[in-house]
C-alpha cells in the first residue's frame, strides 16, 4: 500500500520561497503520477499541480509561472517549489498518489 510523507512546510512572507517534499513508499515511484492538493482555510481540498509519471505537468491557473512539480525518482520523492509566495498559499498542502494522500504539511505566509 502506498504511503506519502510530506516535509517543508512552514512560515514564509509573502514574496518568499518554500519547497515541500513528499517521500513516496510501497510501490514503483517512477510508475506512479503525483499531485500537490492544498485546503485553504474554510475551503475545500483543491488540486495545485499534477504530474504524470512521464513528468508531464499541469497546474491551476493561480500558480502558474510560481509552483513548479518535480520528481526524484532514485530518491522516491516529489518536490513543490513555491516562489513569489501570496497571503493567499497560505493552507494545508497534501501530497497525493494512486489515490492516497499524506497528512499534510501547513504552509503560512504572511505580509
């Protein structure tokens, strides 16, 4: 059974960086897509960016051109690089594959 741990979260101010990573274990990573969710406050779980595993991505419009999905396949790992980071990021972000999600990780930027 696959299972995610996420790692990086944190406070950042706006403007700022943050990478988050998502170890992956119990199954073949290099096979499997990910994805980056997050749950801002008082709203629902939303998808942030997808990769497939043949490292093809997308992402929702407002991340666009900021957040970038990579992968490490020797190390099991997925990567979400935060730049130019807004007040509105500010949530819990979850790494998901083959469709589980990991506990999370809380991400909080701040003017």
């Amino acid at each position: 059974q696959v299972q995610l741990v996420e790692s990086g979260g944190g406070k950042a101010q706006a403007g700022g960086s943050l990478k988050l990573a998502c170890e992956v274990t119990g199954y073949i990573f290099s096979a499997l897509a990910v994805a980056w969710y997050r749950q801002r406050p008082g709203s629902q779980r939303e998808l942030v960016a997808h990769q497939f595993a043949t490292g093809n991505s997308t992402y929702r419009d407002d991340v666009k051109g900021r957040f970038t999905i990579s992968r490490d396949n020797a190390k099991n790992t997925a990567y979400l690089q935060m730049t130019d980071l807004k007040n509105e990021d500010t949530g819990v972000y979850f790494c998901w594959s083959l469709g589980r999600y990991g506990e999370g990780v809380q991400v909080t930027v701040s003017s």
